[in-house]
C-alpha cells in the first residue's frame, strides 16, 4: 500500500548445509519503519538482542531490530484464516521492527 512508502524491495533465501539465510534489499521513499513478522506455534527461547531459539533452531537477525512477541487471538479475522494444520491451540507472532528511521537498507536474517 502506498502509505508504506516501499520503493523497492528485493527478498533472496539460500539454503546451505542445513543454515537457511534470508536477505531483504528495502529502499523506502522517505525515512520510515520496516517490520518483519513471523508466526510461530511456540514461544522462542534464549532471547538476545540480535537471536532467539525456537524449536532447537537458533535465529539470527540484524541487532538494529527491535524483537517483540504477542500471542494472537484465533478469534481475530486475520488470524482465523491461518491453517488449522499447525497442531496448536496457540498461535505467537513475532516481530522484528528498525529500532530507527531508515531509508535504504538491507536485512540478513539466518536459522541453523
């Protein structure tokens, strides 16, 4: 949406002895916020300001973000739609967020 004020926006993930790497190329019009959310069905452990373990898999992302989690409603419309096939009666999302104002930037995030 334009109020997101992307410019341009490049996503690439490798897999490479068992250690996937996703990089994200954000270029945004004027100085704003970035966000990246992910669902889980569990809550992550041993978290740092750049990691955090889920399932035994260790996480890392770029110490400039900021980690927060929520539990998430099942009732909600948004969160309804997601499949019931995840064997949970609890869903987490958690959030990554540019602690600053950027730009242009880019984002490695890595699981092993």
């Amino acid at each position: 949406p334009p109020e997101a004020k992307l410019a341009a926006y490049k996503r690439s993930a490798v897999l490479e002895n068992s250690t996937v790497t996703v990089t994200d190329e954000i270029t945004l019009s004027e100085a704003g916020s970035v966000a990246f959310s992910f669902i889980t069905r569990v809550i992550p452990e041993s978290v740092t300001d750049s990691s955090f373990v889920i399932e035994g898999r260790e996480v890392t992302f770029d110490p400039s973000l900021v980690y927060y989690i929520e539990q998430l409603d099942k009732t909600e419309p948004e969160v309804a739609t997601i499949p019931s096939g995840w064997d949970t009666e609890v869903l987490y999302r958690i959030t990554l967020t540019s602690a600053a104002p950027v730009v242009s930037r880019t984002y490695v995030l890595t699981v092993k």
